[in-house]
C-alpha cells in the first residue's frame, strides 16, 4: 500500500478550470471519501489519479514517486466504476484474470490470484458463470475482484454501488468496508451518497466547484463543519441555518462575531408553545417508522425540519423548539465557523 498527495492540483479544460488548487494527502491504507454536489470535480479528480487525466498544474505523488507523466497501467491503481464493464462471452473467471492476461502473466499465477480473490469476495462457486447469470451486486463484486488481482497499491472507486437498489447498496457498502480491513489497502471512493460517506470512510474530502472545503473524518465533518456549505451538505435530514437574530433569546457564550446559527434536527426538542428557543407551527409530519419527520413552520416565515421520536404532534399544532447549548453551530458573516 502507499500514500497520495496532490500539490496545488489544477485541471482545465479549454478555459475551464475545473479543479482549482487542490492540496491533500491521504495516508497509507487509508480509506478516503470524495463527496460533494454534482459538478464539484469529485470523479475528474478521481481520474487524474488514475492517469485518465492529465494534470494540467501541480505534482500528484503516490509513495515516494512523482505520477504526473506516468502512464495509468504503471502508476500501481486500479480503478473500478459505475458499470460493471465485464465481458458478456467471458466467465467470471477470465473477466477476473483478463488484465493479467494482457499483461503477459503465466497461468498458473492468473489462476492463484483470481481463485484467492474470489475467496475473498465470496464468488469461488461463480467462477465458471457468465456475467448474465449473475445478480447486480456480484457482477460488481467480479468487478472489484478483476481489481484486487492486480495487486495494486491504491484502489480508486467511482460511485461502484449507484447502480444498485437500496437494500443492495447496504450489503455491498459493508462488503467493501470488510474488503478494507481485510486488504488494508489506501482506497480512494467518489460518491454523492453521504451515507456511504459516513460509513466508510476514515477521511472524508468535501468538494464544491473545484476545491476542498472542509477534509476529516465523519465524526469532525458532522459535529465541527467549517463553513455553511459543509454544515448543510453534511447530515441528513440538512441542518436547519436562521439568522441569530430571529432566536428567542441571547444564548450564553454566543460568539460576537456570529450572524447565522445552525441547528441539526435530531438535536431539537419539542417544547410548549410559549417556549424554547425558537417557536412555530407544524405543515407536515412524515412518518418514518422508527420517528417522524416534522417540517414546522417558524413565526418569522422560516421552515425547520425536526427528527421527532414517539407520537407526533398533528398538524397545524403550535409548539417550541430547545436545543442544548453544546448542540449550536454559530458562523459568521462570511459563512465561517464562529467559535
């Protein structure tokens, strides 16, 4: 396994800069999440570390060597994708051991590796199967398996589990982070699932138009988001963001330079009309099962999302909202963190 480092990483196309300076270092055998909104640059980055792309400015660095001019097959990544990419005439044994074929490998070494990589995926009884006589989540499993024979440094995922159904997504999310654990290797994922992000990840980047707003771990990104964007992009239900001034009350400690306060809607509490820290009336209830999903309508127009547990109150009811101290996020005018 190695590390990755990009330095003042640029990409343009044409005009077009589509990745503006982007410093990062990913340990080794760390597991590193890319997300941000569609258009961010979370899959153009991904492919300029695979050599996909070429780097317009800047030094990508994997271990010790210099990969700006290295060619894709030499840089020591392998790459799975949205699709599955496998040959429909081939079993899932030759699909497996295809790149090793090209590259001249002996036989018996293509066979030890893909039988040891299907042992580790679970598919050594699906060895001699074409792709149409699996299911989505194996052909992806073959997939991962035609990367991991490769025996490379670095895996890069690009949004592997998109293609799949919600219950299959769950089960293939703990299959790759076992697959992690067991392998040990760095891995570089791009999704635009935060689940997924949250899940997985050691290191999570979090990319708008280009650049990195805020790089931790999911815990960091969730309970000390840097600015507006990482706070309302991070967290779902979104975190509910009103103007300090529309509060009820002056709170303690409130940071001088605060103009905005951020509330998670598992962290509100109902109250009764008259209190709390905000107050406001209930449009919808969503019933989720395990709680509901209450969008309440504050008394200066604003809508607040709450995640509620028990019995919801009906709609159109008046209540108040209170939020511990400690569970306020403040940011200042420029939509930075005021601590």
């Amino acid at each position: 396994m190695s590390s990755l480092t990009l330095s003042s990483v640029r990409k343009r196309f044409g005009k077009t800069e589509v990745i503006r300076g982007i410093d990062l270092h990913v340990g080794e055998g760390e597991f590193c999440v890319f997300v941000g909104p569609s258009g961010c640059g979370k899959s153009t980055l991904l492919r300029m570390i695979a050599g996909l792309e070429d780097i317009t400015a800047g030094r990508l660095m994997i271990g010790s060597r210099v990969m700006n001019e290295v060619q894709p097959a030499r840089r020591g990544v392998a790459m799975v994708f949205q699709s599955y990419a496998l040959y429909p005439h081939l079993t899932v044994r030759d699909n497996m051991g295809f790149g090793l074929k090209v590259r001249g490998v002996s036989v018996e070494e293509r066979r030890r590796r893909v039988e040891a990589a299907a042992a580790t995926l679970k598919l050594e009884t699906m060895l001699e199967r074409l792709p149409r006589e699996l299911s989505g989540g194996q052909r992806q499993r073959v997939a991962i398996g035609r990367a991991i024979v490769g025996e490379p440094e670095v895996f890069l995922f690009d949004e592997p589990l998109s293609n799949l159904d919600a219950e299959l997504r769950v089960h293939m999310r703990s299959e790759i982070a076992s697959l992690h654990k067991r392998l040990g290797n760095t891995m570089i994922y791009v999704t635009h699932d935060q689940i997924e992000a949250m899940t997985l990840a050691d290191k999570i980047v979090v990319l708008r138009d280009g650049v990195v707003e805020q790089v931790g771990s999911p815990r960091d990104l969730y309970e000390r988001p840097e600015n507006l964007f990482v706070a309302r992009f991070i967290g779902s239900p979104r975190m509910n963001i009103l103007p300090v001034g529309a509060l009820a009350a002056a709170l303690p400690g409130q940071p001088h330079s605060a103009s905005d306060v951020g509330m998670r809607p598992e962290h509100l509490r109902l109250t009764e009309p008259g209190a709390g820290l905000v107050r406001g009336k209930v449009l919808i209830s969503e019933y989720t099962g395990a709680s509901s999903l209450l969008h309440v309508e504050l008394s200066g127009g604003q809508t607040f999302l709450v995640a509620h547990d028990g019995e919801a109150p009906k709609e159109g009811a008046s209540l108040g909202l209170s939020i511990a101290p400690d569970r306020l996020h403040f940011f200042d005018a420029a939509g930075r963190r005021a601590d």
